[in-house]
C-alpha cells in the first residue's frame, strides 16, 4: 500500500473510528479477568497510535516529507551524483571539529550562535598560513544550525570530499535564520523590522572574517541551504553578487513565501519583493551568469513543482541555457533529509569547480 496515496489514509482514520467503538462497546461487558483488561489496555494504546498515524499521514500527504516507504524508513539510494553541466565530479568518516560561534550583530543588531565547521588541515602546521574558502550552509525554517548539520551528516562527508581530493579544504558556516523568533523572514530585510539579509551577508560574514583564517575573497565564498535555506543561497548570490560567487539551493524554492509566519515581510513595497525573488533577480541582465545550482527531487511536492509560485521546475526551465547553472534532478522522494543528505557530495564538487573549494 503506497504511503501516500488515499487508501492507508482512509484506512487509518477508518480504524481510527472502529478501535475506540470497539472499545465502547466492550466496556459494557463484564470483564473477563485480568486477560480481559490486557487486551482492552493494548486496544486503547493501539487506537491512540493509529490516530496519530493518521494525522502523520494527512501531514505527509499535504507537505511531501516523504515519497514512499522506503524513503521514510531510510533507505534512500546512496552513491555518486553529478550535476548535469559538463561533468560535474564526483566524491568518493567525520572529521575536523565546530565552534560556537556567538554573534551580536552590530548592523542587523541581530544576535545568533553560529556553528563553524573546522576541517581537520586547519590545525595542521603545513596549513598555518592558509587562508580557508568558505561555504555558508543554511538550514530550513524552522530549523536550525545543528539540525542541518547533523541531518547532512556534513563532517563526515565533507571529511571524506577533502580527502578524496574533490575538494580543497574547506571553513563551513552554519548560521541561524530564525532571528526574531518565532517570524520567518525569509532572509529578508523587513521594512522596519528584522534584518535579516544584513544578518547574513554583513554580521556573520564579518564575524567569521575576524575569528578564522579565511579569505577575504568573494570568489571562494558559496552560499548552500536546504528548503528555506535554499531560498535564501539563491537570493544571496543574486542579491549580493559583489560578496558570494556560487549558490546551491538544495529542495529549494524560488520566490518568498508570504504567510502567517512570515507577516509582511515587503510593506506593501512591489519592487521591494521582486528584488527579493530569485526567479525575478535570474531574469535580469546583470544576473544570467550567476553560478547556481539547483538540486531538487521530481517528487517532491514541496519544492518541485505545485506548491510555490516560483518552484524549482519553473526555475530550471527559466535558466534553460543559463552558462552557470546547473542541476541535480533526482528521480523520486519527498522532502526530506533522507532524500537530499545524499546530494551534498555533488554540491560541494560543484562549489570545488566554481568557488574554489
């Protein structure tokens, strides 16, 4: 039976409703020992799990987390991925350390802890003088640092994408978005609100700049993140090309999401949404040799196709013979970690030809 499809949905809300009639019903009748009580104990506990089940399912169905069973048991296919632009390369565990990182920012006037992923070169002697490209990974809302991190199992495979010789070694920054919880900017700079965007490209950029060895260049700095992350990499290169020079949007969308959440994030301000809109910024002259890579899932509803106005579909049609950007289309799965943590060594050998690392 399909995880997604409406029979298991419409069976677990049937069993939903039966289990606890059953119940009813049989508690009317005497009990018939302690064998009696067991079972009507097991049949309440199994009829609270069912519902939750159902509703996990009903969530599964509307927002795409997951695309089959095998998907949500873990069983994701592994292996190489390139993306499809001249033979991207592809990467053959964990390793390095992370710092906490606090930041007060003194533009934004945000403050957040930022967790910087250090490779295990960057305490070696041979690499003292080395000053470390920089790859900027974002989470997804609400998610944090820690959580994208860890999900990508990013020391790890960066470990291993450093030592296969795919990629040079590497500072990674993983900043919060979420900094005037529990709003979601949208990595935007609200008019009269939070800053996020300045949070971003100034405070932490700055931040790092002043505590690790790496270098001042925009040319190896990339930006990277997952669902609302991805947005915000997208928008970054875009927005701020003079400060990022590659983008790799991972279940990504394309144009700011407007919602509860969210508020106004625009003042009511046309051009100031477009100018935060990735799919209206690619479309500009200035912008169609932007490096970016777009990294999506045909099933996923969430940012494939349908749920967005500007989705990863419409972005990779609208960049259709774009010179720098490239694509990882995976065949199923939902929108999920499960799905996208296998993508990361294709991202980062695309951001090893394109920015340096």
């Amino acid at each position: 039976m399909s995880l997604t499809g409406q029979p298991l949905f419409v069976l677990l809300v049937a069993l939903a409703i039966l289990i606890p009639l059953f119940l009813a019903i049989s508690w009317r009748r005497r009990p018939h020992g302690r064998t009696g009580q067991i079972l009507r104990f097991i049949a309440m506990v199994t009829a609270q799990l069912v519902a939750v089940a159902a509703v996990g399912v009903w969530a599964n169905n509307s927002f795409g987390f997951y695309d089959n069973w095998t998907d949500l048991l873990g069983g994701a296919a592994a292996g190489s991925l390139q993306a499809e632009t001249n033979g991207v390369l592809p990467v053959g565990g964990a390793g390095g350390r992370v710092v906490a990182l606090p930041v007060n920012g003194k533009a934004s006037r945000a403050s957040g802890i930022v967790l910087v992923w250090l490779p295990s070169q960057y305490d070696q002697p041979a690499f003292k003088n080395k000053q470390f490209p920089v790859l900027m990974m974002m989470p997804g809302q609400p998610g944090t640092p820690e959580g994208v991190f860890s999900q990508f199992q990013f020391a790890r495979q960066a470990t291993q994408a450093i030592r296969s010789g795919a990629v040079k070694p590497f500072v990674a920054v993983f900043p919060p978005l979420m900094i005037a919880p529990p709003r979601d900017t949208e990595c935007t700079n609200v008019p009269r609100g939070p800053r996020a965007e300045t949070w971003l490209t100034q405070d932490v950029r700055d931040a790092v700049l002043a505590h690790f060895r790496v270098s001042r260049d925009s040319r190896q700095w990339s930006a990277a993140g997952w669902s609302t992350g991805g947005f915000c990499a997208a928008k970054l290169v875009l927005h701020q090309p003079a400060q990022w020079h590659a983008a790799a949007a991972i279940g990504g969308y394309f144009d700011a999401e407007i919602d509860p959440s969210t508020g106004n994030l625009f003042g009511g301000s046309a051009q100031l949404r477009r100018e935060n809109s990735p799919i209206w910024l690619v479309r500009q002259p200035q912008d169609r040799n932007a490096h970016l890579l777009i990294v999506v899932s045909r099933t996923d509803r969430h940012s494939y196709d349908g749920v967005h106005y500007a989705d990863s579909k419409q972005m990779i049609n609208e960049t259709r013979g774009y010179p720098n950007v490239s694509t990882v289309v995976l065949p199923s799965g939902g929108h999920n970690y499960t799905v996208y943590r296998q993508t990361l060594p294709a991202v980062l050998s695309w951001c090893a030809r394109t920015a340096g690392l």
